[in-house]
C-alpha cells in the first residue's frame, strides 16, 4: 500500500500521517522519489490503511500486492503444530486416567465447634503457608507482607533485571538465585505437609 | 483467535520459540477444559450448604460420566498450575522474559497468582470438614493484617460467622470473577506471543 501525499505537504503534516499509521499499529517509510511525497506502508492491514484517506493531506492511497503475495506464497508448516496436538491429547489422556485412578473424593460433614488436629493444604498453598507459620500468630501479617515484596520483585523482573548478558552461564546469579528459591520452595512445602 | 492460529500454521516456528509457544498453547487448552468440565458441573451442583453434599454425591453416582468431569476438573486445576509454575521458573531462569516483551511476563506472573485462587476456591465448594477449616484458617490469617485485615476478613465470609454467604460468595469468585479474568489475561498472553512469532518470521504483527 502507497499513500500519496498532496503535492506540497509539510514535514509536520508528513509526520501527522506517520503517526496516524502508528496509531493504528501499521508501519510506513517515507519514499523520496520527487514531486509528491510518498509512504510505503510495509506492514498492517489494508482496512485500516483505507482510513488514512479520511486526513486532509492524504491524497490517494495505492493498493500493492507485496504484501499479499508475501503472506499467500508463504509455505505451510503444520508439522510441529501436529507434534503439538499429539503431546495435548496425550496430556489429556493422562488426566483422564488419573481422575479415573485417583479420583477427588466427598470429605466429612462440616463439625464447626471440634477443629481437626491438623488441616491438610493443597501442595500449592503450603509453601507460602509454612512460610508465614515461621513468624509468631501475632505477626502473621509481616509473613505475608514479606512475601508481598518477594511476589512483588518476581512481578517486576523485566523492569530490575536491565543486564544485556543473555547465555545461562552469564546469568549464573538469577539462576542461583531461582535454585535456592525452588529449594526453599520444595523445604516448606515438605515441611507444612509433614506436619 | 482463529486467524492468529491460521497464520501460525502458515509460519515456520523459530526453535528458540517453540518451548515457549507449547507452553502458552497447553495452558490455554488446560484453561478451556477447565471452563468445559466447569460448565458441566455448574449444572447439577447446588451452592447452598445444606444441599452441596447431596449435589456433589449426585454428580459423583448419578449423573452419567460425572466421576469424570469433576475428577479431570480437579486434576486439570493443578496440572494447571504446575504448568503455568514451570513456564515461569523457565523464563525466570532463561531470560526469556527480556526476548518475548515484559507484557507477557506481567500477564503470566498475574495468572498464575489467579490460578491458585481459582483452585483453591474451588477446593471451598466442597464445603466439607477440611474445606471449612481450610477457609477458617486462610480467614483467620487475613484478619491478623493491621487496619484492612478485619474488613477483608468480613468480606470474604459475607458477615461475622463463616455459613451459606461465605459458600455464595466463594461460589461466585469462582465461576463468574476470577476466571474471567483469568481468560483475558491468557488470551493477551497467547496473543502477544503470536505476535512476537508472526514478527519474528516477517510476517504482518
């Protein structure tokens, strides 16, 4: 797709039109070619190319079949989404079978005034749980707001870690410290359910 | 949805993106059987305590090929998050956070702390001894938080005393709330990497 420029259009209203196939997530390069000015939009669909005719300063838009071509003639590769479905369907065959062998059973009546001797977590829970059982009852609340911060230096990773290196053995740190953090993480989980 | 998956089997997949794409596609097929053999339960069973024993019972003897649902229901939950848990200590431990764009780690790190909301309410809906006690203690821990600890505390049992409210509200965070936006966050997810794949192979993002 060209868009083509009235004969005389300014830089800023040249820039106006760029960022107008920015906003609707298309990308263009001006051609300096003489006479009118020129943007090749290399990439976005047509039907929101078609919307820049409604700026003042753009005066035709020309159709190309590069990018047509270049999506159609593109060859097919199902094999790996194949290999793919293959692993799904066994991934499904196997929770089949294990909610045949180990299916969830129906507990006991609710006794609200006789607490069990011990409360039994799911393996997912019982990490933070132990974690936050270290601290005294009364500061259960420091526990879980340690583990706030920790949640919350996990979450903004892509923001701390601003460190170009990018093989495993450069990393050699993060990945010690999601070793250690895997090691807590499996200590407390056995530990919460021997208890 | 159907057009990214089209132009994903026009695409060659790029080998340092495969691992991550397996992931991001059987989480969502694991987050579609979920709603699939939720839905199915949502039919017979009954949100009130004097009636969740019987409709559960119901579903597990009565209702054809109901053992089924609820046990892969189950073991769907958690093979979901040990999945949605793999994916992130890899791309942790890979850096493959920095590759695919921060927006998919936010997403994922978001879903996963869903995900165990999710399955732990759900394992609420039992409404049994252990689940009772269960909430009771996860209730009793919240309210210890200073200023807003007592307000959430009241809030998550619908009053004072743990009873039918408390199995209501739950009931809804877990078929209306949270999965909701459980799916918006993995559809962002599945979408943004699609992305980063059709870029990666010159193709139109």
């Amino acid at each position: 797709m060209i868009v083509v420029l009235r004969q005389g259009s300014t830089e800023e209203e040249i820039a106006e039109v760029l960022r107008d196939l920015e906003r609707r997530s298309l990308r263009g390069r001006i051609v300096h070619a003489g006479g009118k000015p020129l943007i090749h939009v290399t990439s976005g669909s047509t039907r929101r190319a078609r919307r820049l005719l409604r700026l003042d300063q753009v005066e035709a838009l020309v159709p190309t079949s590069g990018p047509r071509v270049r999506v159609e003639g593109r060859r097919f590769y199902p094999y790996y989404f194949v290999n793919l479905c293959a692993g799904f369907v066994l991934v499904l065959g196997l929770l089949v079978l294990l909610a045949g062998q180990l299916p969830s059973g129906m507990g006991v009546e609710i006794d609200a005034q006789h607490p069990p001797s011990e409360t039994q977590f799911p393996w997912y829970a019982r990490a933070p749980l132990a974690f936050v059982a270290l601290f005294p009852e009364s500061l259960a609340w420091l526990g879980w707001l340690v583990l706030l911060v920790l949640a919350g230096v996990v979450f903004f990773l892509p923001t701390l870690d601003r460190s170009q290196r990018r093989t495993l053995r450069e990393r050699w740190w993060i990945v010690a410290a999601g070793i250690l953090a895997g090691i807590g993480w499996l200590y407390l989980t056995l530990s919460e359910g021997a208890r | 949805m159907a057009h990214a998956l089209w132009g994903l089997l026009r695409s060659p997949v790029p080998p340092e993106l495969r691992t991550d794409l397996a992931f991001g596609l059987l989480i969502l097929v694991l987050f579609l059987m979920q709603v699939a053999t939720g839905i199915l339960l949502t039919l017979y069973y009954q949100p009130s305590p004097a009636m969740v024993a019987e409709s559960v019972q119901f579903i597990m003897r009565d209702v054809s090929w109901g053992w089924l649902v609820r046990g892969t229901h189950h073991w769907s939950a958690h093979a979901l998050i040990a999945v949605c848990g793999i994916h992130l200590a890899r791309s942790f431990c890979l850096g493959t956070y920095r590759r695919l764009g921060s927006a998919t780690w936010y997403a994922s790190v978001v879903v996963l702390a869903l995900l165990v909301v999710l399955t732990f309410s759900g394992q609420i809906l039992a409404w049994d001894n252990e689940a009772y006690w269960r909430l009771s203690r996860v209730v009793r821990q919240v309210e210890s938080i200073p200023a807003i600890g007592r307000s959430l505390a009241r809030v998550m049992r619908g009053g004072d005393e743990m009873g039918a409210t408390t199995l209501s509200r739950t009931y809804s965070a877990h078929t209306m709330l949270v999965p909701w936006l459980v799916w918006m966050l993995i559809f962002l997810d599945t979408w943004l990497l699609v992305r980063c794949l059709r870029i990666r192979v010159g193709g139109t993002p």
